[in-house]
C-alpha cells in the first residue's frame, strides 16, 4: 500500500484530494496548520518551515512506511495593491505557495529516490495562466510552482518520478468563499456561475479526481503537465 502526504490537507481542496486517496485505497498523512482532531494521521506543520515538516514526516514514515505520493496543496493567498504590498508580504506569500513546496520535495524525496517510483502533483493555480491584479505576489509564486514543476519533472524523470501541476479555477472552499465574503471576487460566485462555460463552481472532488489520476500508474507516462480544471474558464 502506497503512502502519500497531502498538505493543507486539513481544508478544502487538499481535504477533498486527502478523501479521495484513502477512497483509492492509500495511506493518507495530511500536514496543516490547524489539523483536524478526527484523523489519526493528521500532523500540524508549517510548510514554510522545514523543522516542522521534517519532525512530522518521520513519524508518518514510522507509521505508514516511506512517502512516494505528495500533492502540495497548502497555499495563502493575498490581495493588496501592488505599491501597497510590504515586501513582508511578499516574502510571506512566497514562503508559504513556493517555499512551501521545495522543502516539501526535498522532504520526500530520498523515499522516492530510494523506491525508484514517485508522484509528485502541485496545485498551482488558474490566476496563473493571465495573471491577476492584486494578488502580484501569489500569482508570482504560483507561476514559479509551474515551472518548478517542469524542471522537476525533466530532472526526476529518469528516476521513475512524475511531477504534474494542477491549476484549480474557481473551486468552492473555505478560501473561495472568504474572497466573496470581502468583495474581492469581482461578483457572487452565482453571477461567476453564469460565466463559467460548464456553468457550476468546482468543487474540491473535481480537483481531487485529476489528482487520482496523475498518481496512478496509469499516468505515469505524463509529467511535467500543467492540468487546468477551471469548467472552461481559462483555456
Ligand atoms: P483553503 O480552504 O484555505 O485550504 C488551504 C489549507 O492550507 C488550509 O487548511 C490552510 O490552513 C493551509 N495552509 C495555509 N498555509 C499553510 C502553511 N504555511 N502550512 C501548512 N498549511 C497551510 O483553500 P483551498 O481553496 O482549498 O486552496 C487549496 C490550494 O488550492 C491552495 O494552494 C490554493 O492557492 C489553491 N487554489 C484554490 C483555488 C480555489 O478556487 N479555491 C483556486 C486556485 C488555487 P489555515 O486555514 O489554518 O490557514
């Protein structure tokens, strides 16, 4: 039985990809910063602090064997004008979306290496493929988990491990709905319905069950891809 590690797993989108693994039938850890008290495999770590994750990952190795599956989920976002963002700011939102993920990688990846076999899938994000004002600094970060991505992939090929990317566009979770609660959404998420061309908000099972594929063995001949699931908002 294969273990995976989902960050940010505690909400959300990283919640709905935690379900659908142990749904697939694997060992499931989740690393968050408010993890939830029913999961038995649920380990509060900060993704911007290797610390944190290297004292989590080897309690998950001591009890559900070496980690060859990691999706990167964990993620803040931040609006503000651009001449009104700190460079705190910045450095924070880029320690958490692409820090995050190297020190997530880097964690991981002597299990991989050592089992010649591993998935690796980041949700990145749709802002991604045409920017977006206000959000300067998460829009940099998750440009650069793209290309990570691919360069990751190019490099880790030959050892048997893929690494993907999954933009989500417009998915309903906690993040989506605290961005409409402030007005920062450009309209409801009703009136966005009526201009998603399949016509529905995502939902973290949407996301979820690309992510099921791209660690199958299946997919093992795709890496280095960026999957949009956005219902045909970006193309
Ligand atoms: P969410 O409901 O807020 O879930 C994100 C989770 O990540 C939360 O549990 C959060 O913990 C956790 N987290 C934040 N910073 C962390 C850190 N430093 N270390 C560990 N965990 C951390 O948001 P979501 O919508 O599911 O987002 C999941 C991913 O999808 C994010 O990477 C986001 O950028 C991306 N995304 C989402 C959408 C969308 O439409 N929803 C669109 C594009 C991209 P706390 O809640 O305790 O802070």
């Amino acid at each position: 039985m294969k273990t995976a590690v989902v960050t940010g797993g505690a909400s959300g989108i990283g919640l709905g990809i935690a379900e659908r693994l142990r749904a697939d039938g694997l060992h499931v850890a989740t690393l968050d910063l408010n993890p939830s008290a029913d999961d038995d495999f649920a380990y509060r770590a900060d993704v911007s602090d290797p610390e944190q994750i290297a004292a989590a990952l080897t309690d998950v190795r001591a009890k559900l064997g070496p980690v060859t599956v990691l999706v990167n989920a964990a993620g803040m976002e931040k609006y503000r004008r651009f001449q009104n963002l700190s460079f705190e700011e910045w450095k924070q939102i880029i320690d958490v979306n692409l820090h995050g993920v190297f020190h997530m990688v880097q964690a991981v990846l002597p299990d991989m290496m050592s089992a010649e076999w591993g998935r690796v899938v980041n949700i990145s994000s749709s802002s991604t493929h045409s920017g977006q004002p206000f959000m300067s600094a998460y829009v940099a970060a998750k440009s650069g988990l793209n290309g990570l991505t691919k360069s990751l992939a190019l490099e880790l090929g030959p050892h048997g491990i893929t690494v993907n990317a999954v933009p989500p566009g417009f998915i309903d979770t906690p993040m989506l709905r605290r961005s409409e609660g402030k007005g920062l959404l450009g309209g409801t998420v009703e009136e966005h319905i009526q201009r998603t061309p399949v016509r529905r908000v995502g939902t973290p099972a949407d996301i979820a069950a690309a992510c099921s594929f791209l660690i199958s063995e299946d997919a093992g001949y795709i890496t280095g891809q960026i999957l949009g699931v956005n219902g045909g908002r970006n193309t």
